[in-house]
C-alpha cells in the first residue's frame, strides 16, 4: 500500500512570456526517493520554489500529505514537514556550524538546549562536528553543501527536496554525499533531488522524472528513462536518438 | 501668484529634487550603499560654486563645467580612499552597514568644515536673473527656477543616456545587475564603483549651479535636501531614474500647491503624510520592484 | 582548566560590579558624575538600537522617535494629570512600539534599504510634526519652544532628584538589565532566527521562519527599550527640545554610530562603543567647544571617521583577536 507524500497538479508558472513549468503532474510516494533531471534551465529549480512557496502557481496545485498547501509562504511550508536546500548554497555566514543547524532545529521547539540537542545529532550524522564552531563563512564548497542539508534536516522534514547537492564535488565526495543521503532516506525522510550527476542519482533513486522546457518529458525506473528515445534527444540533441 | 506659476515653481524644485534623488539612486543602485554624505556634498558644491561665482562672475551655470569635474574628483577620491577600505574590508557582510555610517560621518566632517571656513552665513549668487521673471503665455515663472527646470531635466536626460548609451554607463548597469557576473565578463568593479560614486557627486554640481541663483547656502543646507531625496527615492522606487524624477516633482509640487493654501509647517506634514500613504499602499514606490535589491 | 576561567571571570565581574557601585562615593563633582550618567544612558540606548539594528541588522535611522516618544509622552502625562513617570514609562512605551509596528508592516516585507530610508523620513516629520504642535487638547507639547518638565522637588514617585546619585543608580540598573535583555535574546529562539534572517532572509523563509513577524517583534523589544531610555533623559534633563530629543544627529545617528563602532550585534559592543564615544563627543566639547564654531563636531566625525575605517567590524573584534592570540599562545 503506497501513500502519496507529494502530489503536483497541473502545477504551472509563467515569468512574463516565459512558462517556466508547464502543467506539470507528478506524485512522491512516502518513503521514496525521486530524482528530478533535465537540461539546464527545464525549470527544476522553479518547480522546487513552486512547491515551497517562494513563487506562487499561476496555475495548479501542490498537495502534501493530503493538504491543499498551494500558495502558502515558505516558513509555513516549511513547518508543515518539507525541508530544501538551495541551488546556490546560502549559509548564514556569521553564525558558526552549529548555530546554522540549531537555526533549522528551532522549528520544532521553543528551548535553546534541546535545539542544540537536535543539531548536534543532525550535525554528526553530516560529518560536520569537527567543524563545530567555525563560521560558516568559512567552510569549503562540499561542507557548505552538507551544511545546507544539515540545516534543512534539522527541521525534522518528511520531505526534502534537494537541489543540486552534488555538484561540484569531486568523486569521494560523491560517495560521501550518496551515503549521507542514503542514510537519510534509511531514516524515514522521503527525498525528491534535482542532480546533473546521473550515475549517483540512479544509485539512490528508484524513480525518475525528466523534465524540459518547464513540461514532463518522461518518467519511470533509471533504466526506462535513459533508454528513453526523447529523453537522449532533450540532452543531447535530434542527431543521436 | 496664479495656480499656473505655482505649478512651474513646483515643478521646478521638484525637477532638482529630482536630480539630487538620481546621484543617491545611482549609488545605491551600483553600490547597495546608501549615501548620507550626499546633503553635505550638494552643500559643498553649493559652496564651491557660491565663491567661484564671487570670485568670477562668470554666470553659474557655465561654471558647472568647472565644478562637475571637481565634484566628480572629489567623489571618486571618497570612494578610494574612504569607502574601498572599509567595503573590501566588509565583503562577507550582507548589507554594508559600516560603509553607511562611514557617509554619515563625511557628512558631519564636510558639514562641520564649512561651518569653520565660512562661518553660518546666508549667502547667495545674485545674478541678473536672480529676480527677474518669464512670461510664458499666461504664466509668469521665476526666471532662475525656469532655467533650473530646463537643465535639470537636460541634466536627468544627458544621464539616462549615458548610462544606456556609452561604454562606461553599461558597465555601471552591468555592475549593478550582477558584480560578481560583472566581474567575469572583465569589467574593473572597484574602478567602476568609483566612477558611479564620482558621477553622482557630480550630478550634484548641476543641482548646486541652479539652485544658488535663487537659494540661500549655509553649511547644514544639505540636510533640508537630503531628506527629499530620501522620500523622492522611496516615492519613486529605488533605483530607478524616471522614479527619481516624478517623485521629485510630485514633492515639490505638494509643496509649492501646499503652500498656497497652509502653513508652512502643515505643507511640510503633508509631504510626509504622502510618503507614508505610499509606503502603505506600494511600498516599492511607483516604479520599483521589491526584489531589485 | 575551564574552572579556573570561571572563577577568574567571577571575580572580574564581581571587581566590576563593586566598583560601579562605589562609583558615586568617589565621583563627588556633579559634573563628573553627570559625565558617567550620560555614558551610561547612551550605552543602554546603543544597546536597545542594537536588538534591531545589530541582531536583526534592520538599520533604523529613526530611533529619536522612540527617545522623543519615551520622553514626550512621560512629561506630557506627568506635568497635565500628574501621572507618575514610573507608571508613565509603560504607556510611552507602549506608544514606541504601535509606532514601530507602524513603520515596520510596510516596510519589513521589503528589503533592507526600504526601511532605512523609511525611517529617516518618518523620524524628521516626527520632528517637523513636534516642532509644530503647541498643544493637543489639554496636553502642553510646546512646539518648537520645547516642553519643561514642572518641576516637584526631591520625590521618588516624581522621578525627581535633588542629587544626581539616585539618577546614576537608575541608570547603572537599567543599563544592566538592558544587557540582560540584550543577552537573554541572543541565546534565545528570536536570537537566533534573527541573525538568521539578517544573514540570508530566503535561507531563513525556508527553515521555518517568519521572516516579516520576527523582523516586527525585534523592533518593538528595541523601541520599547529606546522609549524608557527616553524617559531618563527627559527626567534627567528636565527640557525637551525637540531636535535634541528626536533629531538625527543628536539621537539617531548617535545609537548606530555607537553601536557600529563598538560592534553591531554582539552583547557588549554597544556598551563598549556607547560609553567610548560619549566620552570622546564630552571631551572635545570640554576642549574644544567654546572655540571655532564647528570645530568640536569636525573634531568629533573625524574621530568615527577614523574608528570605522581602521575597525569596520566594531571596536569588540579587537578583544576577541586578542583572546584569540592569547588561547593560542596557552595551547
Ligand atoms: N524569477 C524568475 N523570473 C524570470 N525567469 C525565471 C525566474 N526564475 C527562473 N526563471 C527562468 O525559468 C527557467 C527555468 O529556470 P530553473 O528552474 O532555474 O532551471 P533549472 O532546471 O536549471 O533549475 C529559466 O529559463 C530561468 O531563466
Ligand atoms: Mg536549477
């Protein structure tokens, strides 16, 4: 028995002329983890902050966990169990490790030590301890990647929408960051990630959804999508399919 | 006075106010920096064109071919050597507060300079045209502030164009848009903040040249306009040159329409009564966008 | 190791603590003790600028409103219905925060600059606003003539002193439980969602906070605590002069200058920063005032001039490379 989590319907959005996505249907089981790919510009991103609420919907809905949550603000989203990571990571500089992740843990209670509680099992569980008390401002690329997981994770979320966690890491730290995620999912979150990185979303996503020009091209398992005639055009170009 | 003449003289202060409103937008545009030493260099060119006016004769609106280019140095040496430090020194800080702080303390310096050198005294240029009038059809205007509409708008456009037109005004844009992008396609952003910073000091000169025919300089001159500026830029929208120009006009139309009918004080209780009536209702001003900056 | 630390810093304190309270033993002159009462009042209103300005780096250049309102309102309900200004200080405060609240729900949605302009705006027609009003009904504002305190005497429930040492009392605790309040914030939930959002407000939206509400609570603690600071001067002072009470180089500008350059957002910066400055501003009028007209303010902005371009991060970042070096050199 398979419980919807996430369902998008119709979800659409225009910038001016622009229809960044296009009456976009998709469906996140509880417990799944879904890649979503495309070319760049497809309109990833946008469908994320569609869902979270940073743009509203021109038109369709997002429903989670049973609930019409079209249009509500970010923070609401947030507290109502969907955490996200940002493209462009956004640490809060001035805030050393750990109060970037008690920041997140507040969500769910009021209390300074049990929000550093929280952070500090979130904060362990990402590797990051040995970083504890530096400024965030001056973490590398690949732990300001697993702090802005850390930071979404702490709000407890029953999704999270990662976006682009993987880029621009090298090999090892792919691995890492597989099983970093992995390990989330082992914990019960259900995980919807946007990755250029094909061979590692494959490895953790048991199901795909491709996107172009802001429209669903196809969707189904790693195999089924890369053996996909339109799917190898939309990234490569009309001369190979 | 017939309600025409009051409209031109409205439009007139508004078209300078205008023109102050557009050097702190292009600051703030370029540099996220909102300039509070701006009152007190418009001061400082006031001063400076006053005494080479005294000191010449020369009629003050061709002295802005002198005072442009001193206003321009001047602000591209506060850039330099006051603000670059304190900026690269505050790179990772969100928003600049330092830097801000920074003007605010030029500002008291120059406002205090002046008052040791020339003392509190009311001056003025009394130019031949300082008193004299324009009929234009039915409407007989204060000839200096006609003058003053004229460039000031010849001023804002000479601007626009500059900045859509030439190489230098679309690396200010570019910088403006995006530094870091900027940066990438080869643009000199340190360079290019300087000349921004220069160009709206300079843009300060032509507001000092018409204005000193027909209003009085004193060191804390600049306050009285720099709080204008502050509404007009809020009124019309940061960042935006034709949001500079009308709201410049409509303050200095409430104000001139204002003062026919209320005291000087109420006229000065409705500017701000607007500005919060239009914070309320569209709080980016009639041409700004919330996410511009 | 850490114990020794603990006691340490327990003894500084104390050491602290004994010798502002005997400070009035040794302070005789009441113009040196008037000295120190201004530090510390501008020390607590730094600090009650900083909940807004430093933590949640919301530049209000328009705290003189919440000064004026402190201490307009308190006088006002004082000198017509001879309400007490210790019951008077609650209702002025509450006056500063529906104003904060006012200026903030328009602007606070935005971004930064907005609200910076908005309040440099909102506090001169405050002042224009002060300067016009002689009366409201029964009430004597005064106008550009500025409002006297009616004087009573030597009276607690007045709020009257014929000493200046009570004053200095009142002004060493609230200047303390500032620091408290200051503190309690920073540990706090609304302590950290407030530099959260001051770092990044899209990255704040999304780990559940309410960017907008925190910005509009932070503001009415910070005009709250700048009103009473308003309420001492008008007590102590005993005249309102509108642009000494509102103005923007008087009042405004002072509480982020000092604040700025003590250290925006951290607990001890604005007192740090306060009570240098007030000093430094003191000293040069000792010196310089009577002389060249000018010359003390020139003398005055070259002095933060200098601060901010040689320290931007605030006076405190020294301390903390100090200790820095010092731990360093311990290991
Ligand atoms: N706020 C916006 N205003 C206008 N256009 C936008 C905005 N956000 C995204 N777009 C456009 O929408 C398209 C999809 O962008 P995005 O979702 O970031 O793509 P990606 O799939 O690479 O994440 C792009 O063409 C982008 O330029
Ligand atoms: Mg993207």
């Amino acid at each position: 028995m398979q419980n919807t989590l996430l369902e998008l319907q119709d979800l659409t959005v225009r910038f001016g002329g622009l229809c960044a996505v296009n009456k976009l249907n998709m469906k996140v089981n509880t417990g799944e983890a879904v890649g979503l790919i495309g070319p760049n510009g497809a309109g990833k991103t946008t469908a994320f902050n569609l869902v979270v609420g940073v743009y509203k919907p021109s038109e369709g809905k997002v429903i989670f966990d049973n609930e019409d949550i079209t249009g509500l603000p970010p923070n609401e989203i947030c507290k109502k169990g969907i955490g996200r990571t940002f493209q462009v990571v956004k640490p809060f500089g001035k805030m050393t490790v750990l109060q970037n992740i008690m920041a997140g843990a507040f969500v769910n209670t009021a209390k300074t030590q049990e929000a550093r509680q929280i952070a500090s099992e979130v904060m362990e569980k990402m590797g990051l301890q040995s970083k504890r008390d530096k400024l965030a401002a001056s973490l590398t690329i690949p732990e300001r990647k697993r702090l802005e997981m850390a930071k979404a994770l702490a709000t407890r979320p029953k999704l999270m929408l990662l976006d682009e966690v993987l880029a621009g890491l090298n090999p090892t730290e792919i691995q890492d960051a597989v099983l970093l995620i992995k390990s989330m999912i082992k914990d019960g979150v259900t995980i919807l990630m946007i990755e250029h990185v094909l061979q590692a979303t494959m490895a953790i996503c048991e199901r795909i959804v491709v996107l172009n020009y802001g429209q669903k091209l196809a969707e189904g398992t790693p195999e089924q999508v890369t053996g996909n005639e339109e799917v190898i055009k939309a990234y490569l170009g009309d001369d190979y399919a | 006075m017939g309600f025409l003449s009051v409209v031109a003289n409205g439009l007139s202060m508004g078209a300078i106010y205008g023109l102050i409103a557009l050097g702190l937008t292009l600051i703030f545009g370029i540099m996220r920096i909102i300039n509070f030493a701006q009152g007190a260099l418009l001061m400082l060119s006031m001063m400076v064109s006053y005494w080479l006016w005294a000191a010449t004769g020369i009629n003050p609106y061709i002295l802005v071919i002198i005072v442009g280019p001193i206003m321009f140095a001047v602000g591209y040496i506060c850039e330099r050597c006051l603000i670059k430090p304190v900026l690269d020194e505050q790179k990772d800080v969100r928003e600049p507060v330092a830097v801000l702080l920074l003007t605010a303390a030029l500002a008291i310096v120059l406002e205090n300079a002046a008052l040791m050198v020339f003392g509190a005294d009311y001056v003025m240029a009394k130019t031949s045209f300082s008193t004299s009038t324009i009929a234009l059809g039915p409407v007989t205007v204060s000839a200096a502030r006609f003058y003053g509409l004229i460039i000031a708008l010849l001023a804002a456009g000479i601007f626009y164009l500059f900045l859509h037109r030439t190489q230098v005004g679309c690396n200010i844009r570019a910088t403006g848009q995006d530094r870091n992008a900027a940066a990438l396609m080869g643009i000199d952003v340190p360079k290019t903040y300087a000349i921004a910073f220069g160009i709206g000091t300079a843009l300060l000169s032509v507001a000092a040249v018409v204005l000193i025919p027909f209003y009085y300089v004193h060191p804390s001159v600049g306050a009285v306009f720099m709080t204008k500026a502050f509404i007009v830029v809020v009124l019309g929208g940061l960042g935006s040159i034709p949001g500079a120009v009308l709201g410049g006009v409509i303050i200095g139309l409430i104000e001139s329409i204002g003062a026919q009918y209320m005291a000087a004080t109420l006229t000065a209780m409705l500017v701000y009564l607007v500005f919060l009536l239009v914070l309320f209702v569209k709080p980016t001003g009639i041409f700004g966008s919330p996410y511009d900056w | 190791m850490i114990e020794k630390n603990n006691k340490k810093t327990i003894i500084l304190w104390a050491g602290l603590a004994v010798i502002l309270l005997l400070i009035p033993m040794f302070v005789t002159k009441p113009y040196f003790l008037h000295v120190i009462i201004m530090c510390l009042l501008w020390a607590y209103l730094a600090t009650s600028w900083n909940i807004i300005g430093g933590f949640a780096g919301q530049l209000s250049l328009g705290h003189g409103i919440y000064t004026a309102v402190g201490a307009y309102v308190t006088v006002m309900l004082f000198n017509t219905l001879g309400l007490s200004p210790w019951l008077g200080m609650f209702i002025a405060g509450a006056v500063a925060v529906l104003i904060s609240l006012v200026i903030g729900f328009p602007t606070f949605g935005l971004r930064g600059a907005y609200y910076a302009l908005a309040t440099v705006a909102i506090s001169e027609g405050v002042i224009v606003l002060i300067n016009s009003i002689g009366d409201v009904g029964k009430f004597h504002v005064g106008g550009a003539e500025g409002l006297i305190l009616k004087t009573v005497g030597n009276s607690w429930a007045a709020f009257q002193f014929s000493s200046k040492v009570p004053y200095y009392y009142i002004i060493l605790i609230l200047l303390v439980l500032g620091i408290i309040a200051a503190k309690k914030i920073k540990d706090s939930r609304l302590g950290y969602y407030l530099v959260a959002l001051r770092e990044d407000e899209d990255a704040a939206a999304a780990i559940g906070i309410n960017v907008r509400n925190n910005k509009l609570i932070a503001g009415a603690i910070s005009a709250f605590m700048t009103a009473l600071g308003g309420v001492f001067y008008a007590m102590l002072i005993r005249y309102l002069e509108p642009n000494a009470v509102a103005g923007a180089v008087s009042m405004s500008t002072q509480m982020v200058f000092m604040t700025i350059v003590g250290g925006a957002g951290t607990v001890f910066g604005p007192v740090i920063g306060g009570i240098l400055l007030s000093l430094v501003s003191e000293f040069i009028r000792f010196y310089l005032g009577g002389q060249l007209m000018g010359l003390h303010l020139f003398v005055y902005g070259l002095i933060v001039l200098i601060i901010i371009i040689k320290q931007p991060s605030g006076i405190i970042a020294l301390f903390d490379k100090l200790k820095e070096r010092l731990s360093r050199e311990q290991h």
